[in-house]
C-alpha cells in the first residue's frame, strides 16, 4: 500500500463511494459518514438490516478526541489508554454526532482507531473519518484477505486496498457509555483483545 492508494482512499470516501480496505482485524467497508447514498449502498453489499449502527473510524486518536469535545475527562482518559488498538469503544454521543452510523440510538457512538503498522502504515496518513462496517455479508464469516470477500462486495465496492494477509479476529466491542459518571463499562463482544486486557488497562 503507497500513499498514493491512500490518497485515492480518500477521494473515493469523500464523494460517497464504498471502499474496501484493510484494518488492524479484518477487511472493512468504508464511506463517507455523511453521506446517506454512500451508507445505503455500504448496508445494501453487506446485505445488512438498515436499523443496525455501524462504527466510525478514525485513523488517527487526536483528531477523534478533537471530533469529540463533549467526551468527559475520566472517558477521555480511558480512550487515551485503549488507543489506537483493536478495539470497538460505544461511548455516549450527547450532540449526536454521525447519526449514520448510530441507527436508532443517536446518543451512542461506536468508535474505532486502528493500530497501523507494517504494511497498514501509509493509512495512518488519514486525517478524515470513515463509516465502516467488516467487508462481509451479514452473519458471514470475517474476511482475513482480500480473496475472502464475497465476490458480490468485491464486485461492488468503488475501490479495494489490499493490505495483504490480516490477523482476522473481528475487534472486541468495549461499552463505556457510563463510564464518565459511574466507572462502569462491559465487554459486549470479545474478540481480538481479550477481557482481562480491557479491565487491566481501565
């Protein structure tokens, strides 16, 4: 991957294409968060309910923390210490922000900030969001290369990063919306970083 690629990454995003890319877990699907065409067509390849929020990504920690001012200190302290990594963190969003990716619940986000290294680096480079989703057909199985993606994605994303041969264990999903005021949080789904390493570091 070149920074080439990754700039036409952006192109693509920017006017609501669907980009098929490489992560620190499995292969995405990237679009524009604003763009409602862009997020249909993302949920229409996935073969995804409309009502089911995705996540946005960003690839870089402080332009997430700026994108999100309202976050209190004590959840920003904890995004500080789990990021960038493979990791899904749903935080409260009060000015609901990207609402295309909230689905129904507009007041919660889910946030994603991959750790980049190796042949995944030039991506690191970003300094844009992206609404993504994992590049596989609802409740199929997780793409840890390119070649895994179901033909039907392959043939409809605008574009496809091939970052090589991935980890392939889907991120763990980190509640934290009442975290600020109570220090609760749970694991919702564990994956790729396991539980105890989640309670360790909050």
């Amino acid at each position: 991957m070149t920074e080439r690629d990754v700039e036409t990454f952006r192109r693509c995003v920017a006017v609501g294409g669907v980009a098929l890319f490489p992560t620190d877990t499995v292969y995405g699907l990237a679009t524009e968060p604003d763009s409602q065409e862009g997020v249909r067509r993302l949920y229409r390849l996935k073969g995804r309910p409309p009502d089911r929020p995705a996540a946005v990504m960003f690839f870089d920690l402080e332009l997430a923390l700026a994108a999100l001012p309202e976050l209190g200190v004590r959840t920003r302290a904890a995004l500080e210490r789990l990021l960038p990594g493979r990791l899904t963190l749903l935080l409260p969003n009060p000015a609901r922000r990207f609402p295309l990716a909230c689905g129904p619940e507009p007041e919660r986000l889910g946030l994603r900030v991959p750790a980049l290294d190796r042949a995944l680096a030039p991506l690191s480079a970003a300094r844009w969001p992206v609404l993504q989703s994992s590049a596989n057909r609802s409740g199929g199985p997780d793409a840890r290369r390119i070649d895994d993606v179901d033909d039907r994605i392959r043939r409809g994303v605008d574009q496809a990063l091939d970052g090589g041969e991935l980890a392939g264990t889907q991120s763990t999903v980190v509640d934290l919306t009442d975290y600020e005021e109570e220090g609760r949080f749970s694991v919702v789904r564990e994956g790729a970083v396991p539980a105890a390493q989640v309670a360790a570091l909050l």
